[in-house]
C-alpha cells in the first residue's frame, strides 16, 4: 500500500437544505467569502464526493481555492433524498451548494457522469461559471450501428449497480472487494480505502453499497433517450478543460472517451483545451496513486487563473 496522509483534506462537512432534505457537502480549503476562487466538483453515476479525496489535499497544499464536494442526490451520505431524480434535480441541488456558500461563481468539475452534470449548470446558468473541467466525462459515446438504446441501457444500469446487488460480511471485505479491482492494481493507497469505507453500510453479515437505484436509473435513461442531456457541453459558453484518461473502466488499454469523440467536442467547442493524462485510467484519473489527482489539481489551478486573467483585463 502507497503511504499518503490520512489527514481529512475536508475541512469540514455539512448538510445544505435542498427539496426533500438535505445534501450532504465536504469542504477542502476556505470558505467561499476568504477564497481567491471557488471549484464544485461533482462525481460519477455511483461515486461520492470522496473521490476527490487526492485533488482537495492537492489543491489545499498549494492554493487559496474553496473546493466544494457534494454527495449526488442518491448516492453518499445523500442517499436517502427522495425523486424527482435526473439532471435537472442535480443542477437545482448544486445550485443550492453555491447560494448557501455565499458563491456567485465557481469553476465546475465533474468526473464520469459529473461532467454532463456540471454542464448542465454551465449551460442553463452561465452567469455562475467561470470555467468547466470534464474529467474523463461529459462527452456521450454513441451505442454501435443498429444497437437497441432499450438494451444498452439496460445493460449499462445492470453494470453500474452489480456492487449493490452483493452482501458483504464486514466494511473490511467491501473494501477489499476494491482491491481486487483492475483500475486499482497499481494505484491502492489510503485514499481509496477511505473512498470504499465511505459508500458502505448496513450490520454486519449484510453490509452494502449504498446507492439508490431509482436515481441511477434516472439519470443514466436521461443522457440515453434526452438530446439537451448528451449535448449539454456544446451550448457551454464558460472556458472548457477535458482531462482523458487512456484506459478504461477496468483498465482496459482503450479510453471511455475515444478519439473521434474529442474530435467532435473540438468541433462543437473549438477553443476546448484537450489534456490526455498518462498511465491513469476511469478511476485513477481522479483518485489514487499517481499522476491523476495532481493533474486534475492543475487544470483547477488553470481555470482559476483563467478566471482571474480574465477580470483583471
């Protein structure tokens, strides 16, 4: 196991009111009102806000920046919030992250599922996005020629929530679980044990992933079937950053984003800045040992500077 501090790189958590309850939100550096800038990063499909464990220390060793980290609605310690899910709940949640840190503008981050997310919110409310980071996400894959949607879908749900569909004996097991995960082999340290210790609950004998179905389900049959879901990021008018992982979900030698994809963002979005970071997979982009976290750190920094160039001038 790769040595890291196991210091909390939240500051502190809390819960922000949002319809039907609360949303729970980690902090990592100062509150917005001392801040020189404000980032909202936002996870994937079944992830937590401890997945930008590694990019709060980061940030937090060398900035000024208030990273704000929610749960999704449905997922973490937001589990238990009820529908209506999907997209346009996760803007209206998100919104409410910014008004109750007193933040006018923030730049967004958003990993997997996180980048439709956080361009969503940059294209329906520009007025409060300085700059977007896309983490590996945000950028739809279109299903082979004469695919059934109905199927891919379904087979998409299936293979997000496998892990909810098993009962481990201790949160120890779970984790282990974890460590036998192909993107991990290489990249297991202390935050990732944290990030697995963390989406786990339940007795003993019949410990679970807590995730709540109905909301992965909504927001995976909305960037299937919901046109202004998919394309959201080609009506961003806030700078726009795509980190790309080479390899995949289980470390495949092949990305989730292929090429021609890019392609068509650059097309879309001709002034995008296109990163690819080396030896890092899905998951390892963003957590884990190596260079992931610290480039997603960096491109923070970027939009940052961007932002404060650009109110300067």
């Amino acid at each position: 196991m790769t040595a890291v501090d196991m210091t909390d790189p939240f500051d502190v958590r809390y819960d922000v009111p949002v319809s039907g309850g609360a949303l729970r939100v980690a902090r990592g550096g100062p509150r917005a009102d001392e801040a020189d800038a404000v980032a909202l990063v936002v996870h994937g499909v079944t992830s937590s806000l401890e997945v930008w464990r590694a990019v709060a220390r980061e940030l937090g060793s060398r900035t000024r920046v208030c990273l704000l980290a929610p749960d999704l609605r449905g997922r973490g310690r937001s589990a238990d919030l009820p529908g209506p899910y999907g997209m346009a709940a996760h803007v209206a949640d998100l919104l409410a992250v910014l008004d109750d840190a007193g933040a006018e503008q923030a730049v967004l981050v958003g990993h997997s599922l996180g980048g439709f997310v956080v361009a969503g919110l940059a294209a329906q409310h520009p007025e409060r996005v300085s700059g977007v980071v896309l983490v590996d996400g945000g950028l739809v894959v279109p299903p082979p020629p004469g695919g059934d949607l109905g199927e891919v879908l379904e087979a998409t749900i299936d293979m997000a929530l496998v892990r909810s569909e098993m009962t481990f004996e201790s949160v120890d097991e779970y984790v282990e679980s974890w460590q036998m995960h192909p993107a991990f082999a290489r990249a297991w340290d202390d935050d990732v044990d944290a990030y697995g210790r963390y989406e786990v609950a339940g007795d003993p004998g019949d410990m679970r992933f807590v995730v709540s179905e109905a909301a992965v389900r909504a927001d995976l049959t909305e960037l299937v079937y919901d046109e202004a879901a998919r394309t959201a990021v080609e009506r961003v008018r806030a700078p726009i950053r795509l980190l790309r992982a080479p390899r995949g979900m289980l470390n495949e030698s092949y990305p989730v984003i292929p090429r021609p994809i890019v392609d068509g963002l650059l097309a879309a979005q001709p002034h995008a800045l296109v990163e690819e970071v080396p030896d890092v997979n899905h998951y390892t982009i963003a957590l884990g040992a190596g260079p992931g976290p610290r480039a997603v750190a960096t491109a923070i920094e970027a939009a940052v500077h961007d932002q404060a160039s650009s109110t300067s001038r």
